[in-house]
C-alpha cells in the first residue's frame, strides 16, 4: 500500500521500461458517454476578474484547500455552493466564497437543467479549472434496441490485416428517430465506414420521448483478415503506479492529489482514445464529486509509446485501482 507522497514512491518506477505492453487481445465494448452540454455551457463563465487574494499573515496560507461544487441554476444568479473537502482557515474560506458569488453563467437559458461542476481552491497558486460533473441520462441503456446480427458484407471490404472504426452515436430525438452518427476513428476504407455507419444509424430508442436528455454512446468495430488479431494492453488491470510509469513526460509535471479527501480507495476504468481524442476516464463503483479534478487530469495524460502503438490501443480499456496516500509531482517537491 501506498503512504504519505505517492509521488515520492513512483520515482524508482519512472526510469523504468513501461509495464503496458501490446499483446493481441479482444475488442472495446460498447461505452456510454456523458451529455456535453454543461461543459459547453461552463466556457462562457463570467467572473471578477481578480482572483482571491487571502490574507496576509495567515499562517496556513500555503496548505490550504478548499474544493466546492457549484450548481448554477440560473443565467443571472450565483451558483450554489457545497464545500467538498476543506482545510482552509475561516478568513480563507470568506474569501473564496466572496469570489465565487460573482459567477454567473449568462448563455444558460431560463428554465434549463442545472450546471453543476467542481472547483479547487489552493492558496499557494491560482484557482483551479471549473470541471464539469458528468451528467448521466435517465434512460437506461436497455432501451437501446440494434440489429441481432453484425454488419453484413462488411468482410469482403476489408483490406487491412485489423481495420478499426470507432464511432459516436447521439439520440437527441424522440423514439422514433435514428441516431446522429460520426466516425471519430477509421484505419479502413471508405466502404468498411459505410457499412459501420449504416448500421449503427439502424438503432433506435423506443422509449424516448421528445425533449430527453441525449444519449450519447462509443462503439469500437474491430475486423480482421485470416489469423490476424486486435491489439490490446497485456494488463487489463494495474495500480496507479504502474500506469503512471507509462504515461509521457510524467515526471516533468507539476500536481498534487490527497487521494484521502476522493473515498479511497476506488478503481477507474481508463479508454485510450488519443490521438482522435483526450482519453475517457469514468469510475467504477460509487461516484464521488471530489474526484472530478483528478479524473479530468487522467484524461489528458498521453502514454509514452510510438504513435503507432497508441494508435493501435485506440479504445483499449484498463481497469485502474487508485489507493490511499498522496500523489505529489515533481517527487522531492515540499
């Protein structure tokens, strides 16, 4: 188990050679995606202009942490404010709150459903960025109805030993309408993108109902010539440490992560989606706002392979188990 600086202890394992390595392995499955509409929505953030500035002479000005949610409700209204994890001063905290009662959000519409995202306040640098908490749709997957059988003639357009398309379907309409459907990821012909695309806009949603939120979901269609077979992680599952070994340029970053105030222990599923895309990152298990930051950090991350490798792991899934302790880099920072 990991103590105190999770940083200090990953520095053996940055010199190291990275532990994921490809092997052959099965294809992604189908992933559901959050509604993008509230991080859209947080860009036209208005604010103060000036950012907290914390009293003089407090003595614990440079350990200090503050991090909310905030649920904006309204385009002309501050958002509500819930403290996720503190262990600022009262003087600190007056003026943090005082900040955050000029946000406003003047492009959502009168009526609309709640924003709500987090926020980190650390008084020994900047505020943080807003994250938009992912907003899940009340429909269950179980509604979705496809095709039983696979995309048919596919095979004889193949000319690749693996050809891979990875899609994203949206439902924005009642249940009666196919889905909007765009090919963020193709190493095959046009034709192999045809098939996919026709099929997939085969779907349908039946229970839906004008005016539902979204559904927006990810699917990997993966085929192959003669013995040929998919590439994949040799690890399915690994501990932060190792997977951190394998990201690009780790240890020139700057972060720092108390893992205690996130419900630790807990496990993440990680899909490598770049270079068409930052990464997906969602938890497993019981969601916890307090891990919004650190989720959105994991998804910007690159591994440090050749652009051929990650370009073969596009939608690989690993399963990430993230301990208790603190991840602070650069390791020897204070």
């Amino acid at each position: 188990m990991m103590k105190t600086k999770l940083g200090r202890l990953l520095a053996p394992w940055l010199a190291a050679c990275a532990l994921l390595v490809l092997v052959q392995g099965p294809a992604a499955a189908a992933t559901l995606l959050p509604d993008p509409a509230a991080a859209q929505l947080l860009s036209c953030l208005s604010r103060r202009e000036k950012p907290p500035s914390y009293p003089s002479g407090d003595e614990r000005r440079h350990t200090g942490l503050l991090r909310v949610q905030l649920k904006f409700v309204a385009p002309d209204k501050p958002p509500l404010v819930e403290p996720l994890a503190n262990t600022a001063s009262e003087s600190m905290q007056d003026v943090v709150y005082d900040y955050l009662r000029s946000y406003r959000l003047p492009c959502m519409a009168p009526g609309q459903e709640p924003v709500v995202a987090v926020q980190e306040f650390r008084f020994d640098r900047d505020p943080g960025s807003l994250h938009a908490l992912e907003q899940r749709p009340e429909l269950a997957a179980s509604c979705l109805v496809m095709p039983r059988q696979g995309p048919e003639g596919i095979s004889s357009y193949i000319e690749q030993k693996v050809s891979k398309v990875l899609v994203v379907a949206s439902f924005e309409g009642d249940g009666s309408e196919p889905p909007k459907v765009d090919i963020i990821y193709s190493n095959g012909s046009s034709r192999v993108e045809g098939v996919v695309r026709d099929y997939v806009a085969s779907y349908r949603m039946p229970c839906r109902r004008a005016g539902d939120r979204p559904y927006r979901f990810q699917q990997s269609f993966i085929q192959t010539l003669g013995n040929a077979k998919p590439a994949g992680f040799r690890q399915r599952e690994v501990d932060l440490p190792n997977f951190l070994a394998s990201l690009k340029d780790i240890a020139k970053q700057t972060v720092s992560f108390d893992f205690k105030t996130m419900s630790c222990p807990f496990a993440l599923e990680w899909i490598s989606m770049q270079p068409a895309r930052a990464n997906q990152v969602r938890e497993l298990g019981r969601r916890d706002p307090n891990r919004a930051i650190f989720l959105a950090w994991l998804a910007s991350q690159e591994l440090k392979f050749s652009g051929r490798v990650v370009e073969q792991l596009m939608g690989e899934t690993l399963r990430i188990e993230v301990p208790c302790g603190y991840l602070q880099l650069p390791a020897n920072a204070s």
